[in-house]
C-alpha cells in the first residue's frame, strides 16, 4: 500500500476545518474521416489459418457477446493470450455514441498495458491533462498529477465510434478471434452451467455456439444480464448532446464541468475541430427535440450558463437541430456467479457518466480477468473456473469502487438543489477543488484512475464537508449555522453511504478481508 497517498487523505480529513482560516482571502476567482474497416477483411484474417473450420475439428475456448469498447478489447486481449475466442457483435457498423468518448489517464495507462495504446492513432484523438471547473462566473483549473509518468500519459478524448472500430480491427487481425455480425438470443444453460449462445447471423439464420466460457458484455440495453446477475438500474438524468464547431475552450486540452442549474454542463474536445457539450437534464424526461422544446430550453435555461468563449458556437449547434438525446444509468455489479458465464463491461456495472470512468473500469476488468485466466491450461471444468473467477467481482473493486462512488456522489453534489445544506456541500466541494495542491490533486488523482484507493475518497469526500462546516462555523458560529452545519455532515453521509452500502462495504473498503482474493486457481499450465 502507498502511505503517500493514505497520508495525504488523512492530512485533508483533519485540515479541512482548519484551512478555512488560511483560504478566505486567498481564493481566485478536425473532424477526421471514419474509419472504415472493411467487415469482410475481419472474418477473413480471423479464419486463415482454418482455426474455425468444421472440418479442421478446432473449437472455440471462450465466447464473447459484444464487441463494443469492453468486447473489443477483451477479445484482443484473451486472442494475445493464446485462447480461441468468438466474438458475436450485432451491429459491426462505427457506432455512433455521445458517451464513452474521454479516456481518463487511469484508462490510457490500462490500453499500454493490454497493448492496445495504437488504436488512438490515426481517429484524430486529442489529448487531456485536466478539468477546469466553473461556478457562479469563477473557475478553478484542476490538472492531472502526471508529473511521475512520461510524457505521453494523459486523458485522450475522440469520436467513440472510430475508436470502437480501431479496436475491433485489431482484435479480428489475431489468427485465432473470429469477428462476426450477429443477434445472440439467449444463453445454452445445461443443468445450470451455461454451455454457449443461440444467435441469428446476419443472413437470418439460427445458429448456436458453445464454448466452456462466455463472456457477456453486451452493453447497458443487454437482453442477457438477468440470467446472470441481479439488475438494479437508476435512470438519475439524461444527456443531450451537441458537436460544437471551430471554437476554443477557455482551457485547451481540459474537460469542462460548469455547476449549472439544474445539473452540469460538460464540454470536451472529440477531435481538433469538435467540442462536445453534454447538457445533463435530471429526471427521465426530456424536453422533446421534435416539435422544438428541445431548442427552446437549451436557448433559454441553459446558453446563458455557459462559458462566454462558446456561447456563439453552441447557440449555432442548437439552431443546426444535430440535438441528440441519451439516458444516464446507474447499476452495481451484483452478479450471482454462474458455471461457464461472466458478465463485463456495461452490461454488468454502470455509473454516472460525468466522470467519464466508463471505459476506464472496463480495460481494467479486462487486465484483471486476462492475469486470472493465465495461468488456466483450460475452462472445460466450469465448477472450478467459476468459483474461481469469484476472485474477479473482488480484485477489480478499488478501480471499480472508486470510480463508481465518485461518479455517484460528485453528481449529487454538483446538482443544483433547494435544500440549503446540499448548497452549502455545493460551494465547499468547488471551495475545496480550488485550494490546490493536495485538496484538488487528492480528488482529482481518484477521478483519473491514476489512485484506485476508496477509503482515500471517503476520506478526501468528508474533508471537504468538515471544511463546508469551517466556512459555515468561523468566524462566529450562531445557532442557525450550527444547525445547518449538521445538516451539511448528515446530508454528506446520506449521499455516499448508500453508495458505498451498493458497492458492498467488505469488497469495496477491505478487499483484502474477502477469501475469495485469495483464490488460487484450480489448474496451472504444465511448463
């Protein structure tokens, strides 16, 4: 464990109060062609060495349902390992998305480590070092602590669909992955092992597939997930997104989040001529893009809040009508462990997209699933694989948890609300981020996946209510603020309890408590 980073929770859980003295009055206020990959090419490479052949008798070590970022990469990864895997994607089109397009440095350092860091070449992917934050008219820059690793560690931002398709080109290039179009239906369950897939190809046709381990990760609509896990999915809000053209953020190369009313605001580069603007609206419910209500909001409730330097451009993105609208969902990993299944990616676990960490904790769950899978000769006994692959739901937990119970909390706390306290979280949150130095390196260094360390989050999570409570209390507390000071300290916990009661507390604070980290697996390879 690093005793710098514990150190430096615990120095902003005791300081917070009191650096409220110290602060007061120091505080300051190309759009690339797509990449086109040839679908033909894919299955072509994936079969040339007859691998896939009915008359060459191979089989398929792993199924994977899904070829999105989590799919992809997995696929990749497992087929660099040696397995033989069958990758069944229903749509092989460039998916067209307005999430999963900022990478965190957490996330950048997972791709080098799967050997997947080229796939941000060529799709004009930008380059981030931080977040400039924005309140009332004031800003506060909050930069990634990169200074420890080379110089090309940072954020990456881009078109989600050219880097999607940069991914499954690489995989389909490994003799031994096969990449195809196809609906997978419903899983092969025998006597409560799931044995592989039925699915309809592209041409129609009915199919099935069997492999002694499937891995589903389907995405957030997966019509799989409940055979294997116990879906509990919020919809807190939804986005509605614009491209904003030939425009400069105030800070280059840095994500944007302006604590508007109702809910943020974001803004980021997808390529050298792009902005994007993700408008989050609370609730389940937009206004409607079609009969103008859509327009009309973003025109009046929203332009005014945002930032001077793209007021222009985003009043253009809303009269072009390019107006695109998603919901935001929440869901725990709750798996109940199957024999010859796993669940990944959004299909298993989802979060708040504000922080961007999506795609960070799926190329982590992938590191994590390859190092446990290495050592295996095979995956023919699916009793022994599954009860060893319980160790993955506990060894993915601090990138998982961290990640997760940020995203959840810094929502709640950035939303607007009329519940006084919440206001007072509000300001202390964007107060605190704006001290610097540990007070914004400490957050932001858990928001980037660079320090997967969840009790240094709830750590760092009540400094800043014991420093709402400073500015709340000193110089002269009276009654009123006493009283609104616990409210401020009752309301911080009532947000990030239930997160952390959802992650499970054990697994997400004490992993190393949980027997199943130690699970050794049931079959070594024969050197």
């Amino acid at each position: 464990m690093d005793y710098k980073y514990i150190m430096e929770g615990i120095m902003a859980f005791v300081l917070g109060f009191v650096l409220f003295y110290f602060s007061r009055g120091k505080k300051k206020a190309t759009s690339s062609a797509s990449i086109d990959v040839d679908k033909e090419k894919m299955f072509i490479k994936a079969s040339e060495n007859g691998i896939w052949s009915s008359e060459s008798g191979g089989g398929t070590d792993i199924i994977i349902v899904g070829a999105g970022v989590a799919g992809s990469a997995l696929a990749y990864t497992l087929g660099k390992e040696g397995w033989r895997v069958q990758v069944i994607e229903r749509d092989l089109n460039e998916p067209d998305r307005i999430v999963g397009e900022l990478l965190q440095p957490g996330g950048y350092l997972k791709l080098i480590e799967l050997g997947l860091e080229d796939c941000l070449n060529e799709i004009d992917a930008q380059r981030v070092f931080g977040y400039a934050l924005y309140k009332d008219g004031k800003s506060a820059k909050l930069s990634y602590p990169l200074q420890s690793f080379s110089s090309d560690v940072a954020g990456r931002s881009f078109h989600n669909g050219r880097f999607v398709q940069r991914m499954r080109e690489k995989a389909a290039s490994l003799p031994n992955v096969r990449l195809e179009q196809g609906s997978v239906t419903s899983l092969i369950e025998e006597k409560g092992t799931i044995k592989g897939v039925q699915y309809k190809s592209k041409a129609g046709q009915e199919l099935t597939a069997h492999a002694p381990l499937t891995i589903v990760c389907d995405g957030c609509f997966s019509n799989l997930r409940r055979t294997l896990c116990h879906p509990k999915v919020d919809i807190p809000s939804c986005f509605v997104g614009l491209v904003l053209e030939n425009c400069q953020l105030p800070y280059a190369n840095h994500g944007h989040i302006i604590l508007a009313d109702p809910s943020p605001i974001l803004f980021y580069p997808i390529s050298s001529t792009e902005i994007r603007c993700l408008v989050d609206v609370p609730g389940q419910k937009v206004p409607s893009v079609s009969n103008g209500e859509m327009a009309h909001y973003l025109k009046t409730v929203v332009a005014h809040q945002v930032p001077a330097e793209v007021h222009e451009a985003f009043i253009s993105a809303i009269e072009k009508g390019n107006v695109r609208t998603m919901t935001n969902r929440s869901m725990p990993a709750s798996p109940h462990p199957t024999p010859g299944a796993l669940l990944m990616g959004d299909a298993f676990n989802m979060r708040h997209p504000l922080t961007g960490g999506g795609m960070t904790v799926a190329l982590s769950d992938v590191r994590v699933l390859r190092d446990l899978l290495r050592p295996l000769d095979d995956l023919k006994d699916a009793a022994a694989l599954s009860k060893y692959l319980e160790s993955f739901y506990t060894l993915r937990k601090p990138m998982a948890s961290t990640i997760n119970t940020l995203a959840g909390a810094l929502y709640k706390v950035f939303s607007a609300s009329p519940d006084p306290a919440r206001k007072e979280m509000r300001q202390a949150c964007f107060d605190y981020l704006s001290l610097g130095g540990v007070f914004s390196n400490g957050p932001i260094s858990l928001l980037s996946g660079l320090n997967p360390r969840p009790l240094i989050l709830v750590l760092h999570f009540f400094a800043v209510a014991i420093y709402g409570v400073g500015q709340l209390l000193l110089p002269f507390p009276s009654a009123n603020r006493v009283w609104m000071a616990a409210r401020l300290i009752s309301g911080a916990a009532g947000i990030i309890f239930p997160i952390i009661k959802a992650e499970g507390v054990r697994q997400m604070l004490f992993p190393v408590t949980v027997p199943a980290y130690y699970r050794a697996p049931p079959v070594h390879k024969q050197v």
